[in-house]
C-alpha cells in the first residue's frame, strides 16, 4: 500500500522561495517544472519503498538528491511519508534545521 504524502510548511515555503527564484532568474518555469517532475518521481519511489533514500545523521531522517543541488528531507512511519525540507546545498549548511 502506498504512503499518504505531507508536507510540512517549512518545506512548501522551501520549494516555493526555490521555484520563484529560478523563475525570475530564467524568466522561465522550465526549470522548476523540470525540479518539481523530479521531485514528484522520487515522492512516488518513496510511496512504495520508504528506505530509498540516503540516510542522514538523524535517525529515521533520509533524503534524496534533486537535481545535483537540492535535498528532499523525509521521514516515515506506517502510514505517511513527511517532506521536511527541500533545501538548496549551496546555502549555508549550518542553517539547516530539519
């Protein structure tokens, strides 16, 4: 049975900060189409195989490489999955708070 998807307002505020600048930047939304179809295929892996992302120093936090640049933190339980974070690597990694 696949896991419900939730994600937690720090990581919808994350996706859309990422998005619109990449927006303005291009003066396109091809590339947060591109990043979000990403995102969505590794979200429908995750749904049937929760441990296919990488592990992380948390326990029961993973994650999975977007793009060479971004990270989609998660975590499960029985019955959901829950998108913590979708976090640009080239920022700051001291001000990561998952």
């Amino acid at each position: 049975m696949a896991l419900k998807v939730i994600w937690t307002k720090t990581a919808q505020s994350d996706r859309e900060k990422i998005f619109e600048f990449w927006n303005e930047h291009n003066e396109s939304r091809d590339y947060s189409r591109k990043l979000n179809q990403q995102i969505q295929k590794k979200i429908e892996l995750t749904k049937y195989y929760p441990e296919a992302g990488l592990s992380t120093d948390e326990k029961r936090i993973r994650f999975h490489l977007i793009d060479r640049h971004f990270k989609l933190f998660y975590r499960t339980d029985s019955e959901q999955i829950i998108i913590l974070r979708f976090w640009d690597t080239r920022q700051d990694p001291d001000s990561l708070n998952i």
